[in-house]
C-alpha cells in the first residue's frame, strides 16, 4: 500500500497534523515529509494553511476522492490474498441454517468455489439445534451453528433482526404496530417463533395484528415487499416485514428498502444471532473457518 496516500487521506479528515501523527503512530514532520512528497510528485498544493488550521485545496479535494478509492481497491486486494490462503480441495458438506441459507449463503459458496476452484461444496438446510450433532455424527463436514463469542477463533458474523419497509421520504420512521401491514413468511419457523417471542414480551397479541400476506420463503417475501411494499395507494401504510440483516443488508445500502422503528417495540432488546463455525476434531478442511471469517470482514458483515 502506498503509505503517503494513507497519510495524506488521514490528514484530510483530520486536518491536523498532529492529530494525524498521532492516528497513525508517526511524528508530525513525517506527515509534512509524506505530503510534500505527494505535491512535489503531482505538482499541486493539497493544503492550504491559515493560522493553525489546515483546509484541503481545490486539487486536494480532486486527490482526495481518487485516494480513498486506491486505498479501497489496496484493501480488497489485501481481503483477497488472506481468502486465497485458505484455498483447498476436495469436496464436502455445509450444514446451514435456514435464515442464512435464504441470505448470504449464495455469494458465500460462489465465493468459496472462485477461489477454491479444485473444491465442490453441497449443503443441507438444518434446524439450528441439529448442525452441531449432524457434524459430530459425520452427516455434514462442517456447520454454522448459533452460538459463539466475537473473541472466539470460530466465530462467523453477528446477524441483526430489522424491521424493514420500502423506502420512502417519511420524516418520521416510526410505526404503530396496531396500523401497520405485516408481511410475514413461513419456511423460517426459529425466526418465527423469535418474532412470536418478542411480540410477547411487548405485550403485543398477534392475533390482533394486520397480516397483508404470509410468504413462503424469507426470499419472496423480500421480493413482494420490492416490488408492492409501497401499495396502490399513496396514503395507504406500507408494508413491513421483520427480516435478517444478512438477508436485505445489500437493499439498505441501495436505498431500496429502509429500517423503520416499531413504537410498542422501542423498549424491546434488538434479537440479535451470534453465528461460529462448527467442525469435527477430524476435520479435513481447517481452512474454512479462516475463510468464512475473512469472508464475513470483506462483505462487511462484522
């Protein structure tokens, strides 16, 4: 990685030399040394300095942009040489839970079969409280079960439980539960019962509730809730579903679809998964869980 694009995008956001010494572990004429390297290279002036305050020059804003993206694409090229240290062959058999399996689960074996191109992967679709017996009794080679700490050398990712809508320019992202049209789905009956749980504890009956429509898998429900979240009527409530973030997170970041806040739920605990990798003693692949963990930070899952 070029270090003086570092320590240049540093000193934009910080515009304190000081302080970007201090953020990066260098002294302070270092920066200097390191920026003036850069305007002496690209023949510009990146800072400008008025009284004890640095602001960044119209050519610094210009490098600026390219360098977050060079520094973007030095990262991807860092997560993609840890990925393909993990590399191997052979074929075997995921255990996956089923809120993953209709979430991240496609791109992860895409990923895993890009780089490991010499390896077949093949998976079943378990309940959470059989993958860690279905690896001890061989059924599978390895699993992602719930459970784990962030500390722990098999841990996976932390997955979130969202209310989701359609987005819209609403000012107010709060919904009365009592108003809103739920879109539910079946196929998932562990993040159901999760759901059921926590309407219980809010003091919510569910009976009482307006269910819109009841899907059959969490991946149609996401695609109804596209497509006719918004409704026919502009004034009629949209509809809201509760789903995983591993599942809609790439939605969110598009503007596609948008986090709203239940109010009889704002004083409910976010339901939040822990997800570990699970293998026998005599697993032929310890490569995975490496993978899988380096995996979870490029997609920005951690």
């Amino acid at each position: 990685m070029d270090f003086r694009l570092k320590v240049f995008v540093t000193a934009a956001q910080e515009l304190n030399f000081s302080r970007t010494a201090e953020s990066l572990g260098i002294s302070q004429p270092a920066v200097s040394k390191h920026i003036q390297a850069l305007e002496d290279e690209y023949k510009v002036e990146l800072f400008s300095r008025q009284g004890n305050k640095y602001h960044l020059t119209y050519s610094g804003e210009i490098l600026l942009e390219k360098a977050k993206k060079i520094l973007a694409l030095y990262t991807e090229m860092e997560q993609e040489s840890s990925l393909l240290s993990t590399v191997t062959e052979g074929s075997f058999t995921i255990g996956i839970p089923r809120a993953l399996y209709y979430g991240l689960f496609p791109d992860f074996a895409a990923d895993w079969c890009r780089l490991s191109p010499k390896s077949s992967i093949s998976h079943k679709v378990l309940d959470l409280k059989q993958i860690e017996k279905s690896v001890q009794d061989g059924d599978v080679s390895v699993g992602i079960k719930a459970g784990g700490k962030i500390e722990d050398l098999d841990y996976f990712f932390t997955d979130t439980l969202l209310a989701v809508s359609t987005a819209s320019k609403k000012e107010n992202p709060y919904y009365d539960i009592s108003e809103a049209r739920l879109l539910l789905y079946e196929g998932d009956p562990e993040t159901s019962a999760e759901i059921s749980a926590m309407f219980s504890d809010a003091g919510i009956n569910p009976a009482t509730l307006k269910v819109a429509a009841t899907m059959k898998d969490p991946s149609s429900a996401i695609k109804f809730l596209v497509e006719y979240g918004r409704g026919t009527s502009s004034t009629a409530p949209p509809l809201v579903s509760f789903l995983w973030k591993s599942q809609i997170g790439e939605l969110i970041r598009k503007g596609i679809l948008e986090t709203v806040s239940i109010t009889e739920l704002e004083d409910s605990a976010k339901i939040r998964r822990n997800y570990s990798i699970c293998r026998s003693l005599d697993n032929k692949i310890p490569t995975f869980a490496a993978f899988a963990s380096g995996w979870a930070k490029k997609k920005q899952l951690l």
